[in-house]
C-alpha cells in the first residue's frame, strides 16, 4: 500500500473506507491486513464495519483470513453494546446450524460464546 492510500484511509471517519479498500483489493493487499485491521478498529466505534468486514473475509477465505476475523470479531463484540451487529455473525462465520452446535462451538471459541452470550443472554445451552 502506498503513502497515499495510507493517508487516505487514516482520514476514515467510520471504517467505510478501510472496508472498501479491503473489498476491492482482496487477495492483493493480504501482507496490508494487519494495518488495514489497526485502522478499521481505530476509527470503528460502533463495530458496524467489522462486522462487515469479518463476514466479507470469513467468505472469502475463513482460514487464510483466520486472524484477521478473530480480531474483528473480538473488536466488534466491544463496540456493538446494542447488539445491531454482530448478531449477523453467528450465521455467517458460524454456518446456519449454529443453534445446534452451539455448546461446543462455546467451549471452543471465546467469540462465539461472547457474542452467544449477548444474543441469547437467557441460554439456550
């Protein structure tokens, strides 16, 4: 990534920009990932495009972008305090039998028992 894009994106008053820019040059800014996450956490502060942004690399490639969601997530869980968000996660990271899986899937994956907890705060497990 160049000056100028840094520059560019460290004007981001939301993560919108980040978000794009990750969009539109998937695969070709991966060594950026980690910086381009830095910034979206930075400037995120309701954890909307985190979210956006971990459902866009869990479809692209959930293990290759492994790290990079895991921090969003974690992030995001942070920031949504209204839960308008991350609630859309546990389908699209989590697969659509989430329900089914979920006591395993929470004693095995700190986010998702976080954001299990917030969505279903009575339990289902």
């Amino acid at each position: 990534m160049d000056q100028e894009t840094r520059k560019h994106l460290g004007k981001d008053p939301d993560g919108l920009l980040t978000y794009e820019y990750i969009a539109n040059h998937i695969g070709l800014c991966d060594d950026d990932m980690p910086l381009l996450v830095d910034n979206m956490i930075a400037v995120d502060s309701t954890g909307q495009f985190m979210v956006s942004a971990a459902r866009y690399l869990g479809a692209i490639d959930a293990v290759k972008y492994q790290e990079s969601i895991a921090r969003l997530v974690a992030m995001a869980i942070e920031r949504d305090r209204e839960r308008r968000y991350i609630g859309d996660l546990l389908t699209s990271l989590w697969g659509p039998d989430y329900l089914e899986r979920a006591e395993a899937l929470s004693s095995s994956d700190d986010n998702f028992r976080r954001i299990f907890k917030r969505i279903h705060p009575s339990g289902l497990l």
